[in-house]
C-alpha cells in the first residue's frame, strides 16, 4: 500500500463545456512520486495539476528517458466509474521500464495510484456516450546530470484528462498510407515493443507526411527488410483475410496492445480463427486485388477499433470492403465498447471499479 498524502485544490476548476476533443483538457489533480537509488519509490502524492519544476540538464530532457501509458476510466449506467484491464498497463510500463533502464514499479502501486487520483477527481469522468477520462500515468529519467549512465532518480506521474467520443457519426473507415522510407523505430532489439516517447518523436514525419496527403496514418513496414507489416499509426492492426484474422506477431518490434490482446481473445472464444504470424505488405497487396482482404482495422485505447477503408501504396489506392465497416471490426468495437462502458455483462474479469 502506498502512503499517498493528498493536497487537494483550493479552487476546483470549472468543467469544460463544448467539445472535449483528446488531451487538451486537465483536471484538478495529479499523482506524483519519486524514485531514489537506495531508497526507492517514496513521497506519493496527489497535489493540484500543474507544472512541475525541472533541472534543465534532466535526463529526460535530453536522453528521452521517458515511458508512458494510455488508459480509460469509463462511467457507467448505474454511475460507477470503471477501468478496463489496468494491470495489463501496469505490468506493460514495466516491461518498458526494463528496457529503457527505468525503475520498476509494483503493479498493486500502479493501479493504487491511478484508482485513488481517478477517484478524487470522479466528477470530471464525462457523461456523454462514447466519452471517458483519459489516464495518462508516465514515468521520466531525472538525473541532474549530462553524464549518459543509469537512472539515479526517477519521478513517476499520473495525469487525467477527459476526452471526447472517438467517433461522432459511427464508426469511419480511414484512409491508410503504406510507407515506404521511414520506419517506426530500429528493428528487433530496439525499443519498438515499449511506449516510450522516442518511437513517437521517430514516428511524426511519417505521420505528417500522410496527413499532407490527406490519409489518416500510415501503416509501418519493418526496419530491416521493409517488407513485413508492423504497425498502423500508433495502433495495433489486423486483416480478415479469407475468413481468417491474421495479425502481426509481437516479434520485438511491435506493441503488444491490451485492445489487441482483447481482440484475440474475444475472436478465439467465439471460434474465429485468428493467426498471429508475419505477414508481408505483398501478401497484404495480392489479397487486396484478388478481393479475399474481406476488412482490416486498427486497435488501440484511443479509438478501440479504427476500421480501414482504403490502401494506399506508391501511388496506388485499393478500398476495402468498398469503404465499409465490416462485420467483424463492428462486432469487436461493440463488445469491447460494452464491456468498458457497463453496457455488457464482464464475464473476463477486465474491469476494475473505481471506489
Ligand atoms: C499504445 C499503443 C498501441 C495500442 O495499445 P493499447 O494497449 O491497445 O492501447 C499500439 N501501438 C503503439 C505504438 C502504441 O503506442
């Protein structure tokens, strides 16, 4: 158990009114707790949101000794707030934290702090269908130091914010941009299975540059022969292909999504057959124009299933199921919606209420 001390705000803030968009609004508080060699994690602390002092020579700063991680807390019909899978998150910060050499934290404190932060600011989980309170909890590297060695002190930190519906009129198909040049991250070996801000930092011209064109994300090919499908945008993806779910294999490079986990499981349990194994963007190409790419879609927290539309690679487009939703992707996004929205019975054990 953690001795979390609690300085609440003297004047709460007032709620924001139109459009909640994702990640611009904050609420009133936020978690806080400090990593020292020889000690360990100590002083946690929910003080009121705002900025935190920094040395400028933290290695956060300039090493990009940053990891972080992306949950929902969802209200539910009889006004109980919920959270979907969140030792799944805890245990996956710590497989990042490994990585980048950041302490690791017990995965009881992970969901003590995000419970009890959620908790105090429970009036600021949105009301309207679709909407939730984004959990942000992140953890940086903050030696006062430019010496490039191992983490001395560590600052874990939870932030809230509540955001908007991920879909205003149903569920759109998007448009996909098969890159080609740039690439995620470094291959096996590298830190492509982490959240850690740098694959982001790496990620955005890519991103950009499909923006530009006017498609939604990309869709990643490995580092090394620039021929297996990693990844689109930053979410997990998946194909039905002659009536089977076909998903990349986590082989060091990829993300291993919670959404992505749900997905195989729920498939798996209702006889779908799903395969994780590699697949080449040529397989995906052929099965595009042989018309046996029946959907594909994108998983993740954010949007829960993104259904994909539309391929487009050296110039050329290929729709899928004629720019529709299909079954499948339709099916999945209602479960997993329903289960974190209460709407669904949780027969998996998922949720965790908030209380
Ligand atoms: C967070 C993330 C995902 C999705 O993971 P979920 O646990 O399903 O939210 C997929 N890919 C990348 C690169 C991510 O950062």
């Amino acid at each position: 158990m953690l001795d979390i001390k609690i300085t609440k705000i003297e004047t709460p803030k007032a709620k924001p009114t139109g459009a909640l968009g994702f990640g611009k609004y904050f609420t009133d508080h936020m978690f806080m707790m400090d990593f020292d060699e020889g000690i360990g994690w100590h002083d946690a602390r929910i003080i009121p949101y705002g900025p935190i002092p920094m040395s400028p020579a933290s290695s956060a700063l300039h090493y990009g000794a940053e990891i972080f991680e992306g949950m929902k807390a969802y209200l539910t019909k009889e006004g109980k707030v919920q959270l979907f899978r969140p030792y799944e998150n805890a245990k996956r910060l710590n497989s990042s934290a490994e990585r980048l050499c950041l302490p690791e934290l017990p995965v009881e404190d992970f969901v003590e702090a995000v419970t009890t932060l959620v908790n105090l600011d429970r009036d600021w989980v949105p009301t309207e269908p679709g909407t939730s309170l984004y959990v942000r909890p992140f953890m940086i590297g903050d030696d006062h130091s430019l010496g490039v060695h191992g983490v001395h002190h560590a600052i874990f930190m939870v932030i809230l914010s509540p955001v908007g519906s991920y879909y205003k009129e149903g569920l759109n198909p998007v448009s996909i941009l098969i890159e080609r040049d740039d690439v995620r991250v470094a291959g096996k070996g590298g830190t492509g299975y982490t959240k850690c801000g740098g694959n982001y930092a790496a990620s955005t011209r890519a991103g950009k540059k499909a923006e530009l064109k006017g498609y939604s994300q990309v869709l990643w090919l490995d580092a090394v022969e620039r021929k297996y499908i990693e990844e689109v945008g930053s979410m997990n993806v998946m194909f039905k292909i002659n009536g089977e779910v076909v998903t990349p294999a986590l082989v060091g490079s990829i993300l291993p999504g919670i959404t992505r986990k749900s997905c195989i499981q729920i498939l798996q349990e209702e006889g779908i057959p799903v395969s994780e194994r590699r697949i080449t963007v040529d397989e995906l190409l052929k099965a595009l124009e042989d018309g046996t790419l029946e959907e594909a879609w994108g998983t993740g927290t954010a949007a829960v299933i993104s259904p994909i539309g539309k391929f487009v690679v050296d110039g050329k487009e290929f729709v899928v199921n004629n720019g529709e939703i299909g079954k499948v992707s339709q099916h999945l996004y209602d479960e997993i919606t329903g289960i974190q929205s209460g709407k669904i019975k949780d027969t998996r054990d998922w949720t965790l209420e908030v209380k």
